[in-house]
C-alpha cells in the first residue's frame, strides 16, 4: 500500500497542477501522511530549474501549515486523532520514547525532525502533547523545513538529475550527520560554559 501511496506521489509531481499537490503533501506530511515531500520536489526542479525556489517555499510554508495541524492535535485531539495516527504507523513505543527527551532537548528536537530523516509529523502531535510553547515550536518548525526544503531544491538546481540518486542514496545518513551536529550544538551550549 505505501509503495501505491509514493507511486501515486510521484506521478502527481509531473501534474498540471503539481505545485497544489506539492502544497497538499507538503501540508499532509507535517501531521498524517507517511510520504515526505521531497518526493515532489525533486523531479519538479529537475522538469523546471527556474521554480526551484517557489517550489521549495511551497513546501515551507504548507509544511509549517501542517505543522500547526499536527500540533492542534496533539493538544486538543490526542486521544481521538493523535493516538490512532500513531496508532496506525505502529509506533506507539518509538513515541513514547520521543515524548520522553522534550524536558531535556525541547525544540532541537523539532529541528532535528524538520531537517532530517525523522517522521516530522512525530515531532508536530509530540509538541502539541507535551506542551511545548507554540511560538518556538512555529519559529523552529520554519526555520528547520525551509533548511530542508531549500538544501534539497539547492542541490537539484544547482546538479541536476546526478544529485537525485546521491540523495535518494545518501539522505539518512546526511541528515543523521546535521542531527549530530545540531547534538553537539546544543550540547556545548549546555554544558561547555
């Protein structure tokens, strides 16, 4: 079903009306979808270079849209909404142990969720659960997505077709290296003074 669901994806990238769709995953992936908007965006700046940057600004802001979603969720329809989305993607323990790092880490965690591999809407339904302040939440949610999104659009405009197999091969591993990063960032801030 999810190899129908990215097909499907995919195929929308190359619609008339493709840059709605790129919004509507972009938007959907922040709080319920499981297909990551990259999926659109890459093939979209490779079919027209010259909307790289519209195209990446689409997936910022839907996906900072859908972030709020995800964090009204959390906070208001967890029991009804949040639980059975989590529920559905079976990871009710990866969750839990998420939830359990937000005293410590707050919102380099959502950083970390909106650049990289990690499902972000995990991120957005913990944030609103947890009761992280709304306000960092949203400014961290744009600044990490438009990293994403913006890197992504970069290197398909600035590559081409060739950066599309590096990234499809190297992208977990890129954005595990920037989680780490952001890992030590926060961690010499915490305890290097």
């Amino acid at each position: 079903m999810l190899r129908k669901i990215y097909d499907k994806t995919i195929d929308l990238s190359g619609h008339r009306h493709a840059a709605w769709g790129l919004a509507g995953v972009s938007f959907a992936e922040s709080s319920v979808f499981p297909i990551p908007p990259d999926v659109m965006l890459i093939p979209m700046v490779l079919a027209d270079r010259a909307s790289a940057w519209r195209n990446a600004l689409i997936c910022t802001l839907a996906s900072v849209a859908g972030a709020i979603l995800g964090y009204a969720i959390g906070v208001f329809l967890w029991d009804t909404v949040g639980a059975p989305i989590i529920a559905f993607y079976g990871a009710e323990a990866a969750f839990e142990k998420f939830t359990s790092f937000y005293d410590l880490w707050g919102v380099w965690i959502v950083l970390a969720a909106a650049i990289s591999f990690l499902p972000f809407k995990v991120a957005t339904l913990a944030s609103g659960l947890t009761g992280l302040s709304f306000m960092p939440f949203l400014i961290t949610s744009l600044i990490g997505r438009a990293i994403r999104f913006y890197a992504v659009a970069g290197l398909v405009y600035y590559f081409g077709a060739q950066i599309r197999t590096f990234i499809d091969r190297y992208f977990n591993l890129l954005s595990l290296a920037l989680v780490g990063l952001i890992v030590l960032f926060v961690v010499i801030m915490r305890y290097g003074q």
